[in-house]
C-alpha cells in the first residue's frame, strides 16, 4: 500500500502533537525535540543574523522556521521528502528560507556557517560519508549541530520489535566522537536530554492513544499501530538506560 504524503500524515498527527509537547513546545517539530531544546542548540551553534545554515533532513521544517524566525539566519532546507518539502515552503512564507528535495548523502556542494540534523543521524547506517560531507560543507570555524541516539546497536530482538528497524541506527559516544575527529570535527557541547525526550514520548503515546481512531481514519490502523509500539520502544529504552538522547555541536577545526 502507498504511504499516505507528509501533508495528510502532518494534518493527522497535529492534534495529538499539540496535546504531546508541554504548551508552548509544539513548533511543528518531527521529533522529540522542544521548542526550547531547538533553540538551545541554535543558540550554541551561534546561529543568528546574517550566519548561513544547511538543515540536512529538515521535514517540514518545523525547527527550521523556528529558528529562522527567532535568531534571524540564511536558511537552507534539504529533505528527500518532495510532500514534506512543499509543506516547508508553504509554510515558510516571509521567512528567509529555501528548500530542495535532495536524497543526502552526498551533502550539497556549498560552504555554509552552520549544518543541522535534528532527529535524524538515526537513519544513517554508515555515518562516515554523510559526516565528511557535512565536514566539508563547513567553513573553517563553522558548526555542526546535531541530536543523536547514543547507544549499542540494535539486537535481533530490538530490530524485529522496532518498526523500520532498518533507520534504527544508534552509535556510542567513543564511535561517534572517533569519527567526528576524523573528519575535523572538534566537540563544542553536548547535553543530554533523554528525560525531556522520554516525557515527549510518554505524552505521544498517550496523545495517539487518545486519537487513535481520527488518525486511523486518515493513516490507517496498521501506522497507528507502529507508531505507538515505536514510541512505547523509545520511552522504554531511553526510561531503562538502553538509549540516551544528546543534543551536540561541533566546531570545524580551522586550518593552519
Ligand atoms: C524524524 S524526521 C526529522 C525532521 C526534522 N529534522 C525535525 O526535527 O523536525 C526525519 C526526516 O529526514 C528525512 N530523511 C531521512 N533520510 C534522509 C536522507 N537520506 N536524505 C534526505 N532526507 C532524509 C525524512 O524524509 C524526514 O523528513
């Protein structure tokens, strides 16, 4: 069967999002990620006026416009996702922001200040190319900004248990820091946030729960179904230690 496109998925899952996320944290995020969080990270990446900023696998760009709009940046947002593309840029309207459809990696051939990937270095099973193409994205001096699942890869029983086990790649924090030095990438900050993000998951899980049925109307029994057993995993795994979620930047070493 055909998967519904992001705007019917996005439409489906407003509501249950909205009720998710503590008020005010709910920005259209695709994501564990709060309002607050994004900002943080932006903030530490010294994202403001006149600064360039590359988002690899922005969505619908939820985090995006936020920070757009909040800090004041050149905005680029690249998703593989034509649907969730389209959403962006209707909703980007007055915003300083452009978008692509691209599959990544390869990252696109550019020089920017700042690179974001929120939520995403999950799906990547072999990080190295995407992390050299963003290293080389950067400018001397620029920052790569990032969340990531820490942890051991996933067991048979995980990956049968997990839906899309197959964009389930988490990496331990030595593996991770090894190849960010690899490809010249120093560490600036790092934050936990997997109690935040075990809250945002329990909320999700009870939101669906409570929508169940108007969003299985739109998406289909069998979604609603992986999408609770998926968040149930994550609030699981990040309650018992298995998975933390950090939020981290990075400094492109300069040369010289
Ligand atoms: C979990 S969503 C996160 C979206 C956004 N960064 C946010 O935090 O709200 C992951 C996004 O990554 C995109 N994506 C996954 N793998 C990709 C790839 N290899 N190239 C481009 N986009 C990708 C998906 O289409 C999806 O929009």
């Amino acid at each position: 069967m055909r998967r519904p496109g992001r705007t019917v998925y996005d439409a489906a899952l407003r509501r249950a999002r909205l009720a998710a996320y503590p008020p005010g944290q709910f920005v259209g995020q695709e994501s564990f990620m709060t309002r607050t969080e994004i900002l943080a990270m932006a903030r530490e990446a010294s994202v403001g006026p006149g600064v360039s900023v590359l988002d690899l696998c922005c969505g619908v760009a939820g985090p995006g416009r936020l920070v757009t709009a909040e800090l004041g940046c050149a905005y680029r947002g690249v998703d593989r996702s034509v649907s969730a593309i389209e959403v962006a840029r209707a909703r980007a309207r007055g915003l300083d922001c452009r978008f692509e459809v691209a599959e990544v990696p390869p990252v696109p051939d550019t020089v920017v200040d700042v690179v974001l990937l929120l939520e995403t270095m999950l799906a990547f099973d072999d990080k190295e190319p995407l992390l050299r193409g963003i290293a080389d994205a950067l400018a001397p001096g620029g920052r790569f900004a990032f969340t990531v699942e820490e942890g051991l890869p996933l067991t048979d029983a995980e990956e049968q248990a997990m839906p899309c086990s197959d964009t389930v790649w988490p990496v331990r924090l030595p593996d991770l820091l090894a190849r960010l030095g690899d490809v010249g990438l120093d560490l600036r900050w790092v934050r936990d946030l997997t109690r935040s993000h075990r809250r945002v998951a329990d909320g999700l899980v009870a939101a669906l729960e409570a929508e169940r049925s108007a969003i299985a109307a739109d998406l289909g029994h069998a979604a609603v179904d992986d999408l609770l057993t998926a968040h149930r995993l994550w609030s699981a795994w990040m309650g018992s230690g298995r998975i933390h979620k950090l939020a981290v930047v990075t400094e492109k070493i300069a040369e010289g």
